[in-house]
C-alpha cells in the first residue's frame, strides 16, 4: 500500500518542515493549525526555504511551485 497523502498538526517551524520533505518526496500534504496567524507564519517560512533553494541552484522555480503545489495549509 502506497502513501500518497500526508496531513501534518501544526504549522510551526518543524510542522512545516516535515510538510516540506513530504511534498518534495511527492507527496500530497495538507498542514492544519488552529490559529490562521501560525498558518500565514508557516506559509512564510516555507516560501522563504523554497526561495532559498532557487536562489542557491538546488532547484529549479518549477519544481519549486510544483513543491508548494502539493501542500494544502487550512485552518483546523
């Protein structure tokens, strides 16, 4: 059995860390947090990583958005 879909609790700095592994190992990812400030906070930081990466070389801005793509942020 495959697992596809991931869905992480809470959108701090680990939660959103984890989301991001999953989702560049193609993994669909949903991050719930119970206050929409930690969500906007964790989107934030995930962008900035993926920024990061660009501009490094690691990657290229495709498979950047592709990443970002696969993960669903919501409030609980």
């Amino acid at each position: 059995m495959a697992i596809n879909k991931v869905m992480v609790l809470g959108a701090g700095t680990m939660g959103m860390g984890i989301a991001q592994v999953f989702a560049e190992a193609g993994k669909t990812v949903i991050v719930r947090d119970i206050a929409d400030a930690f969500i906007q906070r964790g989107e934030g930081v995930l962008k900035k990583n993926m920024e990061k990466k660009v501009a490094k070389g690691k990657m290229d801005q495709a498979a950047a958005d592709d990443i970002m793509s696969r993960i669903l942020v919501e409030e609980m």
